[in-house]
C-alpha cells in the first residue's frame, strides 16, 4: 500500500479547506470537500502506519502507549494508543492516520430510532431523520460493512460466536452477527487500494497488519487523495483563530526536534476548517480556542458521554473461547475471526435507558499475554464463580495449570470470553481545559443504575458458559466504581442555539454566547457533537451525521456532491524510498537600513536590538538522490522570529535547502543554499534567500564557513521584491548539538535501513567538506 500523507515541508500556505483528525469525521469531510472541487488540507496528529507497521509484541504495544493526566504525560504525545486518565472516567482513543478507526472494533450499527426522538437533538435533525438515513447509506457505501461470513470460504464458525449464542439462549434475548468493517475478499476496493481477505488473526484492536480492515485508511482518506486532497502527519493543531474572512490554524509539529528549541507553533490558512479530531480532540482544540479569544458557548465541553461503555470477561468458562489474537504465518487462517462478530442485543427495552447492547470480543496477541494473565489475579479478588461444585472446581484449576504450563491459548485463559457493552449514562459528565490539556470529570458516573444493570447481564451470560464473570478491575468499589470509555462522545453538542449547543444541526460552531449566530466556515464533524449516549457503537452514527452535514454544506457551497468512484488507474507499485530530516536553529541580527554589506547590516542589527532567528527542519524523502544527485534539493519547514517584520512568529512555506553546491566560477568553493516564505499572522508574504559560503581559505575555518548564514530578505514572493534588508545567522555550539540528536530517517524499511540512510547523510557532509577543506 502506498503512503497517503506527504512530507510537511510540502505543506502550503492556504487551502480552502483544512480538516484537523482523520477519524470517520475527517474522513468524510476531507473527501467530501474534495469531491467538491476545493482545496483540502488534512492534519492528523498521529503517524501513518502502513499494514504490517502496526505493534506486534509488547514492547512495540508499549512504545506506542502514550498516558495523560493534566501536564503528567507519558509516552510520545503521537503514540498509537492513547490513554486519558480523567477524575471517574478515562478513555482510550486511536491516535494515527485513520484515528481511532484504525484500533476500534469495526462494529456497524444502527442506533435506535428513539435515540433521535432525545429533544437535545435539534428540531432540524428530528424533523428530517431521511437526511441522516442518506448519510448512513452512503457510509455503508463506503465503509463496507458485512457480518462475519460463517461456513463460506473457509470461515469457520467461531468459538467465541459459539459462546455468544449459548448466552443469548439461555438469556432468552435475540443474538444475531453483526455488519463489520472487514473484507473478506481479495481485492483492489472501490477507491483503489488492494485489500486482502480477513485472516481471522484477531488483532483489530491493535492495528491491522494484514491490510483487511475497512479503517478510513482504506477509503474515505484515498478518496480524499484521489480528488486532490494533501494528507500531512505527525502535526498537532492546538488552536484556531479567526483572520478577517480567514481562519488560521495553529499547530505543532511532533516528531521532528523542534521541541528540542523551544521553537513556536506555525499556522496554515483556511477559508472553512473542521475539526474532527475527536470528542476529546475537538473540545480540547475549541476550549484553548475560546481561552485565545475566540467566541463561542458555554457549552464548550458539556454533555460528554462514555456511551455506557464496560468492559468485562467470562473467565475460565466450560469450553474454549479462543479470543486471544495471534501473529500468524503467511497464507495461514486463525481461529479467532475479528475483535467482534455478534451481539446480544438488549435494547428492545420499553424505557430506551434500559437497553443495551452486548458484544464479544477478543484481546490483540501483542498485550494478550499480559491482558489476560492479570485476569487470573483480579479473578481472585473481583471474580464471581457462576457454577460451583466440587467436579467443576478441579476442572477448573486443571485449566489454570494448563494456562500457567502451556500459555495463554490453552486452559483458562484460552477459555475466558471478553465482553464489552454500551449502554445509555445520563450523559452528564464535563471536559475543561486544566495545566492546557483536556481534563474530565464526572462525580459518580459509575454509580448509575445502569451500571448495576449491566453487571447483571454479564454475569447471566458467563454463568451460560460456566465461567466467573470479572469486573474491568477499575469499576470496584475499591477503585470507587471508575469507567473506562473506547467511545467518547459530547463536549462540542449539537443545540437549537448557543444556550443548549456547541453547534447547530449541521456542525457549524456558534458565534457567541446566545442566539443562533454562527461563525462563518468553521465545523466540528465528530462524535463531539453528539448530545447523548447512543447505546451501541457509535461509528456508523458518526459517520451518517457527517455525510448528511457535508452534503448541506455542500449545497450551501454551490456544490451537487457526485458520490461515485471514478475508475483508478492501475498503476505499478513505486519502490518506497527511505527519506532524512534534521531541525537547525539559526539565531543573529538583520537590519532593514543596511542593503550592501552582511556584516555591516549585522552590526546594525546587532546595536538595534533587530534579532532574527528560524528553526527549520530540512526533509528529504529520498537519501540516495539526495546523496547521488548533484542539486540534491531538500524541502524545509519551520518559523523565523523577526520582529521588525512580524509581531509573531513567521510561518514557512516553499522552503528550499541544497546542502553542497559547487560555485561554478571557483572550485574550491562551495554553497549550502536556502530558499523560502515567511508568512506572517496579518498575511504578508516574503521571500528568504540565504547561504553558506564555504571555502578553502587561509586558516582552518571550518566551524565559521559551516555554521555561518549570510542572509537577505526580499518582500512579495521573490527576488524580484525590494529588498526588505540583510543580516548574519549563526548556530551556536549548545543548538548544533540539539540539532545532531535530530538526524533521523524517514519512512525507513527497518532499523538497519535507517542507520544506513543516517549514514549517507553523514558521509555526504563529512565528504564534501573533507574535498574542500583537506583534499
């Protein structure tokens, strides 16, 4: 599978569209927005993590964790698996190219109508529920959502499914197999990617390697590609601001060492943005937006819901669950099937609070052993044996030496069934803005009825199996009964006004305080916009309200959406090429009076105070042409502080980097080359050529002719622009050795690829300066 996001420094200065999250959300508007003709940016915060790049033992599950709790962080702010720790209630949400599609369980349900009858929705949406059921069908016409096939193919029926049947039965509540993201089907899909057929390893939830599951990775993002549409990564947007009849979109980069100088945020431009970064994502972005500035309700953060989630096991049960994933051979067929395939479903309930639906699951083989194996020594302290008799106690404990002998796909643990149901919560709980990250709270939450509820119906349907039913270790008393959520949703709600949402009916955000005022070109299309708990997985709901908005979007854009898939060319596979970056900090004096000499408008600048300074990262995506060929261009990204020209920070665009080029006129010469345009807040554009002149003169001058920059700035966009001025940049000891630990690959095949690709890069630089300084 080809790589869908670019390298930042092809990152323009304004699109007509940036899309922030590629969840269904993002998804959805990015390709529905190019659809349209316009130009689409997407951000995503996390990395793009083809198929066969996803964690597969421990230790990559671990280096993948990232944990949060107010300004406490650990792990990569990008990493796959992303943990928030709140007061009563966390959430685990995907962090990646496909968000948290890309670690859900591929479940497409319908919610119940009567959820949409809930007067927090707006009248506009209850009063046109054949909108919303459009936006479903053309969800399903693009996620591809189809039960587990039983018996056809070679798929066998599934233990775990086995079990669920047994619990329904015995509860007397209808089962059936559920509709799943997964292709059963080798192929090239609707948007072009070659798909493989579901080899029923059980990973879903950890990422899928074998290119099977339907993730927005799989369709909507390639179809946003295919329409034009630019896909940037590792990028974390922290803020939006309103700029005249523009939007600006502040971010971070991750991942590249800017860190590492404290370097400032950069900004893209936009008529329209959407944030569609997550229930937590959005609220999050919209809070420190409100806190910069910008107006909005105060609603901002209210109503959020884990969407009755729990999490519980049927530990040790009568016969074999097999729900434990499992790294297989090429061609080989598990027997484990996708996360989930049935549900028991609860919620033909004459209240719509009591129902729910439960569904089975399974744990991914990279933290299946660990998961699993504490199961046994919660089992002890929070397990309820559903059938207790001397004959089942000793066969029992002969299945728990098998699993402590064997390992965890025999006995016990190979025989525990994993569960996970959603409910309806009141919906109550609060997102705030605390040490500047997301923090919820939500006194109580797990002392709700339905909590009770639903622990009944879990052990109901362990005691059909014969095992001991296993509360999530967190939902005790001695843990005052705390939820974990995979399915956040609130915090930017929809409303009939500014007084009970976020946004109106079709996600556009309120402008102010009261009323029904809205701000122009600004959406959030996510589940935070959702005002309830919907009772079920609710990915097909998302998906539904963010085609129907886009389609009104669309129409009040002047645009009559074309949703069919156009033939894509069947083009050879390009080699993937492994790429270099590294982040430089330059800092010195420009002067705006002196236009001849360097050092004299140095010297001015200096007496003036007029300081400048960028931290830049240079990327290249292909080391050996860097390396082989004789331009070797590399493309840059970053922000200049000058503060005669900008207030702010300047963000870059266009930038290019030639690391050794031979002046042409003397041999013994050569030029590092820089090239690119600032872009300040208020919209004025410049244009950057520096250089390093790099000769072999009298004395050993090394350290000067490498780290000197010799600069001029021009206004418009090039050299044809009056010169604004000149100056001197240096880098100073303490920032070049920051910028060494910032060397890195890009898109390496394995770790010896990307010592290898450093490598090169090294002997490039030390070769060059070798030929002009000793040989």
């Amino acid at each position: 599978m080809k790589r869908l996001s670019n390298l930042l420094s092809n990152l323009k200065p304004e699109y007509d569209v940036v899309v922030v999250g590629s969840g269904y959300g993002g998804g959805i508007a990015a390709s529905r927005m190019a659809r349209c003709g316009r130009s689409v940016c997407l951000l995503e915060k996390g990395k793009e993590f083809l198929p066969g790049e996803f964690p597969s033992s421990v230790v990559d599950a671990a280096n993948e964790m990232h944990m949060s709790k107010g300004k406490t962080q650990l792990g990569a702010e990008n990493g796959l698996f992303d943990f928030v720790v709140g007061k009563d209630i966390s959430v685990l949400k995907g962090c990646g190219l496909g968000g948290t599609s890309l670690i859900n369980a591929n479940v497409s349900i319908e919610a119940e109508d009567r959820v949409f009858d809930d007067p927090k929705w707006p009248e506009a949406l209850r009063k046109d529920k054949l909108a919303l059921d459009f936006g479903v069908a053309r969800a399903r016409e693009m996620l591809k959502p189809t039960p587990y096939p039983e018996g056809e193919n070679g798929y066998k029926v599934l233990a775990k499914t086995e079990g669920m049947r047994a619990s329904a039965k015995a509860m007397n509540e209808e089962f059936r197999l559920l509709d799943i993201n997964v292709n059963f089907k080798e192929q090239v899909n609707h948007v072009g990617v070659h798909q493989k057929s579901c080899n029923n390893c059980g990973d879903c939830v950890s990422g899928c390697n074998h290119s099977a599951k339907n993730t927005t990775q799989m369709n909507y993002l390639p179809d946003a590609r295919n329409h034009g549409a630019e896909i940037f990564t590792e990028v974390a947007v922290r803020y939006v601001e309103k700029q005249g009849n523009a939007w600006l979109v502040h971010f971070d980069v991750l991942g590249a060492g800017r860190d590492k100088f404290d370097a400032p945020s950069l900004f893209v431009r936009a008529k329209k943005v959407f944030l569609s970064a997550g229930a937590l994502g959005s609220t999050e972005i919209l809070l420190r937006s409100v806190a910069k500035g910008l107006s909005a309700s105060d609603m901002v953060g209210q109503r959020f819901t884990g969407n009755g989630d729990v999490l519980g096991f049927g530990y040790n049960c009568d016969t074999p669950v097999r729900g434990i994933g499992k790294i297989l051979k090429k061609d080989e067929m598990g027997d484990v099937g996708p996360c989930i395939t049935s549900v028991i479903d609860i919620r033909n309930k004459e209240k719509l609070e009591d129902g729910m639906t439960l569904e089975e699951g399974s744990i991914p083989g990279a933290i299946g052993k660990v998961v699993l194996s504490s199961i046994v020594h919660f089992t002890r302290i929070f397990g309820r044996d559903t059938d207790r008799n001397l004959s089942d106690f000793f066969k029992e404990k002969w299945r728990e030496l098998q699993s402590m002998v064997r390992g965890p796909y025999y006995g016990a643990l190979n025989n525990t069934q994993v569960y996970l149901v959603m409910a309806h919560d009141d919906s109550s709980g609060k997102m705030s803005l605390k040490h500047d990250r997301i923090d919820i709270s939500w006194k109580g939450v797990g002392k709700q009825k339905i909590f009770n509820q639903v622990g009944e119906k879990l052990h109901q349907a362990t005691k059909a199996l014969g095992g001991s039913y296993v509360k999530n270790p967190a939902f005790t008393k001695l843990m005052d009964y705390d939820l974990v959520t995979v399915h956040p949703l609130g915090g930017c709600v929809m409303g009939e006004s500014a007084e009970t949402g976020v946004v109106d009916h079709k996600g556009q955000v309120f402008s102010g305080k009261q009323g029904t005022a809205l701000h122009e070109g600004l959406y959030i299309m996510d589940g935070a916009i959702i005002p309830r708990s919907v009772g079920t997985n609710p990915l097909l709901t998302i998906s539904g309200l963010a085609e129907r908005n886009c389609q009104l979007i669309a129409k009040e854009m002047g645009c009559q959406l074309d949703y069919a898939f156009p033939e894509i060319a069947d083009k050879p596979e390009e080699e993937p090429t492994t790429g270099i970056q590294f982040t430089e900090k330059m800092t010195g004096f420009f002067s705006t009076d002196e236009q001849e000499d360097y050092q004299k408008a140095y010297e001015a600048g200096e007496k003036a105070g007029s300081s400048f300074d960028f931290t830049l990262t240079v990327q290249s995506d292909d080391i050996d042409r860097f390396v082989e060929e004789e331009a070797h261009e590399a493309g840059m990204m970053g922000t200049v502080n000058a503060p005669v020209l900008s207030e702010h920070p300047l963000t870059i665009s266009e930038g290019k980097f030639n690391l050794f080029i031979t002046d042409p006129e003397d041999e013994d010469r050569k030029k590092m080359d820089y090239r690119m345009l600032m872009h300040s807040r208020d919209g004025k554009t410049y244009y950057f050529r520096g250089f390093k002149d790099i000769h072999d003169d009298k004395g050993f001058d090394l350290w000067e002719d490498t780290t000197v920059l010799y600069i001029s700035v021009y206004e418009e966009e090039d050299e044809k622009g009056v010169l604004a001025g000149k100056g001197i940049l240096k880098i100073k000891p303490k920032d070049f050795a920051k910028q060494m630990t910032t060397m890195q690959a890009i898109h390496p095949k394995s770790a010896l690829d990307a010592t290898a690709a450093v490598a090169k890069f090294g002997k490039l630089f030390a070769g060059s300066v070798w030929d002009t300084y000793v040989v």
